[in-house]
C-alpha cells in the first residue's frame, strides 16, 4: 500500500479558497509532502487542493472529500 500522509493548507500561498482551508488533506504518497517541505513546492490533496504545506496537521479535522476517496481506494484493493 502507499505512504499516505495528512498535512494541513492553511498557508498564505495557497491555489485555492473556501471550507478546503479548514482541513487537512491527503496527499499521496506521502514523501510528496516531505520533498514539498523541504523545497517549498505545491502538492495536490486527493481532493484535487493544491497548496504549499508548512502547518501540523494534527490541529485540523480530515477533509472529508479526501477521506471518502481513500476508504474508496483502499476497499477496492481490498475486493
């Protein structure tokens, strides 16, 4: 299975605006967001949010359109 990890998008430079900046998001695989980290790059959320991480995202609730498509995912390799 892929490295899945959650990083929140509230930042300044964010693409996109509404209820997406009050979640953390999926981005798979996670090592996305690690390289994203250290150079500054944007990555996309299952979702389709693009933002720059740099918050923990512990502090926020899982988005739920990134949530659904990864229970979808992982029961469909499941049978």
């Amino acid at each position: 299975m892929s490295e899945v990890d959650l990083r929140p998008d509230e930042d300044l430079r964010t693409t996109d605006d509404g209820d997406h900046e009050r979640f953390a998001h999926v981005v798979v695989p996670a090592s996305a967001v690690t390289e994203a980290y250290i150079t500054g790059a944007a990555v996309t959320a299952l979702c389709g949010k693009t933002w720059v991480p740099t918050r923990d995202p512990g502090r926020y609730p899982v988005c739920p359109t990134c949530k659904e498509i990864l229970d979808l995912a992982r029961a469909s390799r499941e049978g």
